[in-house]
C-alpha cells in the first residue's frame, strides 16, 4: 500500500541535453529522487533546450534538473532558462550536475541556475536541494 | 445533448487550445485538487468522441515505441494526438520514475500533440484511478485520437478496459511464459493483437500462436481480435497496425457497442463514485457524530452486530440528505 499522502508529490524533470552519451549519473539521481517520493520524468538523452522546456510545460513540473558531461553547459543551460522566461515559466527551478569550472558554475548561478552539483555531491544533499527548491518555487 | 452551460475560464482555455492550461488541469486531476472538480463536470459533455486507443503488455516490449510510431503516422496526416504514459508508483516511497517519454521523437514546436507521463499512484489495473478523467480532459482539449500506455505489467493491465475504446495487447517473440500469463488476463479484452519487434526471429511463430488463440477465442460482441506484425524500431506495420485499430474503431461505431460497452462502464462508475463519497461521509460521520459513536460503541460491546448498525448508518444517512 502507498502511504497516505498529506501533499501532492512533486514532479521533477530529468533531461540530458548536449551529445555525450552517458546518462548513469541522471539515472541514479532520477532514482533518488524517486525513492524520496518524486515522480521523476526521465526525458532521457540528447534533448535539446526546446524539447525539454516542452517537456517541462507539458508534464507541469514543479522543478527542472540538467545533467551535463559534454562541456556544452555554457550554451545548454542559459538557452533553457531563456526559452523558460519566453514561456513565462521562469518560476521553475531549474537545478544542474555535471563536470562543470567553478568560474561557469558562478555565472551559470548568477544566470539563475539554481544549484550546481559536481562529481562529489551526494545523493542526500542533491534530494535535499530539490525539495527545497520545488516546495519554495510556488 | 448537452445543455448550454457557460464554462468556467479555465475549461474555456482548455477547449481553445491552451496548452498550460490543459497541463495544469490535469495536475488538479491527478491531485485531486477541488478545481478539478468543477472542471470534469462542466468539460464532461465534450468527452466521449475520441478514439481512445489502449496499448498494453508486458514490460519492454515496445510499447513506448509503437506510441511513438502512431504518433509519427497520425502527424504525417495531420491529425493531433494526445498521449497518456502510466508508469508504476514504488510501493515503498510512492515516488516514480516516468521512462515512456524517452521513446517520444516529434518536433518540440507541434501543438499537435501533447504527451503527459503519469504514476499509478497505488492503483493496480495498469492505470492510475485518474486516468479517465485526465482523458476526458484530451478530448475536451480537442485531440480526437488519445493513446493511453499501460503500466507494463502484463496480465493485470486490465484497468485498460475502463478507459479505452480499442484495446491493442502487444507481445513480442519469445515471451515464453509471459504469454501464458497474458491469456490469463488481458488475452481477454484484446481487440487487435499486435505482435511487436517481427524484426527478430521468432515473429512468424509468435504470431500464428496467437492467430490460433484469436481464433480459438469467442469473438465478443461480435468482434474476432485481429493480429498484426510490427517493428516499432524498423518502423515497419504501423499503418497495419492503424488501420487494425481503425477497423475496430468503425465497427464500434456501426455496431452500437457504443451503447453497451460504454453503458456498463459509466453505470460502474457512477456506482464507484457513490460509494467513495459515501464511504468517505460515513467513516467522518462514526467518529464525529455522538449518535453514531454510541452505535459504534455498541458493536463493540456486542450490543449490536455490524449489520444491523450498517441499515441504521444508511437509513440515517438517507435521511440527512
Ligand atoms: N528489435 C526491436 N526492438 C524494439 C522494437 N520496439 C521496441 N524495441 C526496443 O525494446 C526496448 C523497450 O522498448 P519500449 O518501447 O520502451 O518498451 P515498453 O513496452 O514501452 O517498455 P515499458 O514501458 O518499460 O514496459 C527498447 O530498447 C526499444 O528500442 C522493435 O520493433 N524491434
Ligand atoms: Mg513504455
């Protein structure tokens, strides 16, 4: 039996823009935030900025989580939260992980990614940020 | 016949077209929320025309893909099409990971079709108890096809009955055991049997077994299952498969199976229905209202059988209203 739910669980989307293609490092995360209660839409490999912001909008995530080994993050990343505020959805959290330069990680920040977690982030502290993020975004 | 009702703005959204607002409608839907409420009845009259197209069967094989492949034949003659994807909730947490949309290819800029994944949220059946009505929000919303992928748990995807006009049960070759468990279940309501991946070896057998069991099958209400070969991957046999299901679709129409089928799922849901509200009223009822704690009370102290206290609960009940 599914325990009794006091709030509507939140939905997160996991997408791996950019052509590298591994996605383990999404997958164990889609995981985790699964186990934490999340219903996690794996958009999966390869996506592009407009098909994930579709995504988003369409599966009414409350939070948007990129994954990143490519080192394509400097164009990928903003070119979302862009296509986000054309939508009028910047609202949505979007939170990043990957092999990704301190000196990207703070302008990616300053853009408004929210948080960046690199090789050495645990899965606690990774489900952690996304429940604060998602309960505090609305 | 439906009466002029002036809807609501967000159901007037839905209807012209807007997609955010379908998007988050089916949320309400999904939570449960009160606006859902108002939504569903006034949108109601505009549901009940689509082809709602059930594809189910066991884990993996092909299901995703062969939605993908109709929603590429659909596009290519310009019909919308409108995609539900139910994927398991964990038992444990109540969390999921919703995998169908990886199979997804379309353009990101077609309004034409619109996908949305769903857990079970603890249903079993092979669909979440919401699934209907998230449905009937695509057809409000204008998509006269809606493609509705089961969980993938094989011979328990039967709640696909409930919501589908065509039902599509996919296998694929060597699925050994997992047929025997499909003729357990949903061999049963099967409409078009799509034998899936006939780019490996083993399609030909697979699908004269199910020939065989298809023939062997009674035909209900007069419709013999047909069975069809595809490759979801290739792709090869979607237009078969389209036109499999349209067949069955026209015979729903020419057959007034409509006006049976379609009667004994509504007549059970509005039985649902009332006994989830009444459930619900009583089970308030016995711990807040004095008189029907006394009742209780008296069960318990075997002043009173449960049987007799259930008349008096409905009588009572009957009587509030
Ligand atoms: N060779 C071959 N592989 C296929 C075909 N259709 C699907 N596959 C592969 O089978 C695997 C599962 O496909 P999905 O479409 O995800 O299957 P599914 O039934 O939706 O899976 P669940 O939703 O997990 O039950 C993928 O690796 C597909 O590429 C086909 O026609 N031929
Ligand atoms: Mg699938």
């Amino acid at each position: 039996m599914v325990p009794p739910r006091t709030r509507s669980p939140i939905r997160v989307l996991i997408a791996k823009p950019g052509l590298d293609g591994h996605d383990r490092g999404a997958k164990v995360v889609a995981r985790a935030l699964r186990d934490a209660g999340m219903e996690v839409i794996y958009a999966g490999l390869r996506q592009t900025p407009e098909e994930i912001v579709r995504a988003a909008l369409e599966e009414d995530v409350d939070l948007i989580g990129l994954s990143i080994l490519s080192g394509a993050h400097m164009a990928l990343f903003p070119r979302v939260l862009t296509l986000l505020r054309k939508e009028g959805a910047s609202k949505i959290p979007v939170f990043a992980g990957g092999i990704i330069p301190d000196e990207d990680a703070r302008r990616l920040k300053r853009l408004g990614i929210r948080a960046i977690f690199g090789p050495g982030a645990t899965l606690d502290e990774i489900v952690r940020t996304a429940e604060q993020l998602a309960r505090h975004a609305s | 016949m439906s009466r002029p009702v002036r809807l609501p703005p967000t159901a007037q959204a839905i209807v012209r077209g807007d997609r955010r607002a379908l998007a988050r409608a089916i949320t309400a839907v999904e939570d449960g929320d009160a606006s859902a409420d108002l939504l569903l009845r006034s949108l109601y009259a505009r549901s009940g025309n689509a082809a709602v197209v059930g594809l189910a069967g066991p884990l993996g094989v092909g299901k995703s893909s062969l939605v993908n492949a109709l929603v590429g034949l659909l596009r290519a003659r310009q019909k919308p099409v409108g995609v539900v994807a139910v994927d398991p909730s964990s038992p444990f947490s109540g969390g999921s990971v919703l995998g169908d949309r990886i199979r997804l290819e379309r353009r990101a800029d077609d309004p034409d079709v619109f996908f949305r994944s769903m857990a079970s949220r603890g249903a079993v059946g092979g669909i979440a108890s919401t699934t209907t009505d998230v449905v009937r929000l695509l057809e409000a919303a204008g998509f006269p096809t809606v493609l509705v992928e089961t969980v993938g748990s094989g011979q328990v995807d039967v709640a696909i009955r409930e919501v589908a006009t065509t039902r599509v049960v996919v296998t694929a070759p060597h699925l050994g055991d997992e047929v025997q468990t499909l003729k357990a279940g949903l061999f049963e309501i099967a409409d078009v049997f799509c034998v899936n991946k006939s780019d490996l070896p083993g399609a030909d057998v697979a699908e004269r077994d199910l020939a065989e069991l298809a023939s062997l099958g009674a035909s209900r209400d007069g419709w013999r299952p047909t069975v069809v070969r595809t490759s979801a991957t290739t792709p090869s046999g979607i237009e078969e498969l389209w036109s499999a299901i349209e067949a069955h679709e026209a015979f729903r129409a020419a057959s007034g199976d409509r006006a049976g089928a379609e009667r004994r799922r509504l007549a059970a849901e509005i039985v649902d229905r009332v006994r989830d509200r009444l459930a619900g009223e009583v089970a308030r009822a016995l711990e807040d209202d004095p008189a029907l704690a006394r009742l209780l009370d008296q069960v318990v102290d075997r002043a009173l059988d449960p049987r007799t206290a259930a008349d008096r609960v409905l009588e009572q009940r009957l009587r509030a209203r």
